[in-house]
C-alpha cells in the first residue's frame, strides 16, 4: 500500500493550493491531512470520514477536503494561505473505524504519505 501526495510549492500569502493524495492497493473508510512545520510537532490538519469532514479549528472556513472514491484519492483546497501554514503536508489512512475523539491522533491512521512542502511567504 502507497499514498503518494502532491501539489505543494511556494506561494504568496493569500494564494491558494490544492494537494493530492492517491493510493495504491487498498481503498480507506477514513483519509486525513496532517502537517509539520521546521522544529514543530506533525499537527492534524482535517479529516473526512464517510464523508463527514472534520477541521482543526485554524483551518476551518479556509481549508476544504474532499475525496474522490473512484479514483481512491482525497484532496484539500487550501484558501487564503498564511505564512504560518508552511510545513510539509502528510496524507494519512486507516481502513478502521476511528471514533471522532480519536481522528486528530496520529495513531490513529496506519498509512502514510511522503508529504509535500507548503512554503507560504508573507
């Protein structure tokens, strides 16, 4: 099993981005994104879940996840970026049924990505 993410770069603040993330070999009831910024602790970001979509309260009304079943990826469209969003981007998965207490927990997830570098300048 694979989750191969993409899409990050370097952007202005106030620009958007969207990231990707595809998986081979095994499709996921519960997709999440997750980010470290330089010195810092990975962070969640969001998660969807049978199509609930859960948000750290940071993010929310800028960032949007979404998945596309038949393709097995999920995205997040990321608005109005801050220079304090930058970190690298990891997408996570996990076939079980996480309790939504449970979603932000790294732990949680049992598959990872490689991540992809987000550079917001101000």
């Amino acid at each position: 099993v694979q989750l191969q993410a993409s899409g990050g770069g370097l952007v202005q603040a106030g620009d958007s981005l969207r990231l990707s993330c595809a998986a081979s070999g095994r499709t996921f009831r519960t997709w999440g994104w997750f980010r470290q910024a330089p010195g810092k602790e990975r962070e969640f970001v969001a998660v969807i879940r049978a199509g609930n979509t859960y948000y750290a309260d940071s993010m929310k009304g800028r960032f949007t996840i979404s998945r596309d079943n038949a393709k097995n990826t999920v995205a997040m469209q990321m608005n109005n970026l801050k220079p304090e969003d930058t970190g690298t981007y990891f997408c996570a998965a996990t076939m079980n049924h996480v309790i939504v207490s449970r979603l932000p927990d790294r732990s949680a997830y049992d598959f990872w990505g490689q991540g992809t570098l987000v550079t917001v300048s101000s």
